[in-house]
C-alpha cells in the first residue's frame, strides 16, 4: 500500500527548515526590521509633532500676551491723545473767548462814539428837521 520512505522524509523535513532558516534571513528579519523601523519612525513623528503642538500653543500664548499688552499701551496713548486734545480745545475756546470779548468791548465803545456823533447831529440838524416835520404836518 502506502510505503513510507525515511530516507525521503528526512530529506523533505531537512529541505523545509533550510528553507525556513533562509527565507527567515533574507525575508522575515529584514521585514520586521523595516516594520520596527517605520513603527519608530511614526512614534519620532508623533513625538516631534506633539513637542511642535507644545511650542505653537507657547508662541499662540506669547502672541496673544503681546497683543493685550499692545492694545492697552493703545488705550493709553488713546487717552492720552483725548486730553491732550481736549486741554487744546479748551485753551483754543478761551483764546476765542478773550478775542470775541475784546473785539465786543471796542464795538461797544465804537458804537457808544457812534451815538455821541448822531445825537450831535441830531441836535445840530434839530431845527431843520423840526421845520420838515411842521412843512409835512401842514401838508396833512
């Protein structure tokens, strides 16, 4: 029937595991060592990704620090701006002031030489202007 041959098994089994120690130097080490070597290369990637994270919420931090720090120097120099401004505005108004003042003072005077003249001229003119009234009264 079945005739089993040592001589041939032996070979068979001798031929697998000199073909398993081969095929596990030339194909499963370097596989594994290239598996090994992505898998610490994706585990460097992810570190460095992580320590980049870390160092771009740190400048994010920094940034927004300055920009706070900035924006009430500017609300500073803004008030500061503001009185400044209104100290000009309000020196400007009593230079007005005092400049409107003095010109109603001569205008006050000029028309107080005004009516002195008029009324002199009224009165040096009264007898002519009271015959014109009394010549318009007749005529009425």
């Amino acid at each position: 029937m079945l005739d089993i041959s040592f001589g041939l098994l032996i070979f068979v089994a001798v031929l697998f595991l000199a073909l398993v120690y081969v095929l596990n130097d030339m194909l499963y080490k370097p596989l594994l060592a290239f598996m090994e070597k992505r898998d610490k290369s994706i585990r460097d990637d992810l570190a460095s990704s992580q320590k980049n994270n870390d160092e771009i919420e740190a400048a994010l931090a920094e940034a927004n620090e300055k920009i706070s720090i900035a924006k009430a120097k500017a609300s500073d120099i803004r008030g500061e701006a503001v009185v400044k401004a209104k100290e000009l505005a309000a020196q400007k108004i009593e230079e007005s002031k005092s400049t409107i003042e003095s010109q109603y003072a001569s205008f006050i005077e000029q028309l107080a030489k005004d009516k002195d003249t008029l009324k002199k001229s009224i009165s040096s003119n009264l007898s002519s202007y009271q015959d014109g009234i009394a010549a318009k009264i007749k005529n009425i």
